[in-house]
C-alpha cells in the first residue's frame, strides 16, 4: 500500500497521456525565434490588420510634412 494522494497507478496514465494536435509545430523560419509554425492559423487577419495600421500611419505621418 502506498502512502499519501498519488498512486502508481494515476502517475502512469499521466505521463501516457500526450496531445496530439493538428497545429504546425516548430518555426516558419527555421533561424527565427519568432513566429511560431502556427502563427497563421492563429492570427489569420494579421496581414490585413498590419496593412491597415501602415496605411493609417502612413497619412498620418504625410500630413505632418505638409
């Protein structure tokens, strides 16, 4: 019999259990720390977002000039 909460029994599925997911792993650029493989399927309207604050801060700097 063992002592305290943890069994044999519960330790051991544990540690077989593993998740499996569909998500890319590892890096798109194999050098980079950053962005992860899965980045895309995360944020899907990054490059859209990102034009609109180029675009955005683009007229706002232009403006200035004037």
């Amino acid at each position: 019999m063992s002592k305290g909460f943890a069994t044999d029994n519960l330790i051991s599925k544990k540690l077989k259990k593993k998740v499996i997911s569909n998500e890319p792993q590892g890096r798109l650029i194999s050098w980079s720390p950053w962005p992860p493989a899965n980045f895309q399927t995360r944020y899907p309207a990054f490059p859209f977002v990102l034009t609109i604050l180029i675009v955005v801060i683009g007229q706002w700097y232009l403006s200035l000039l004037r």
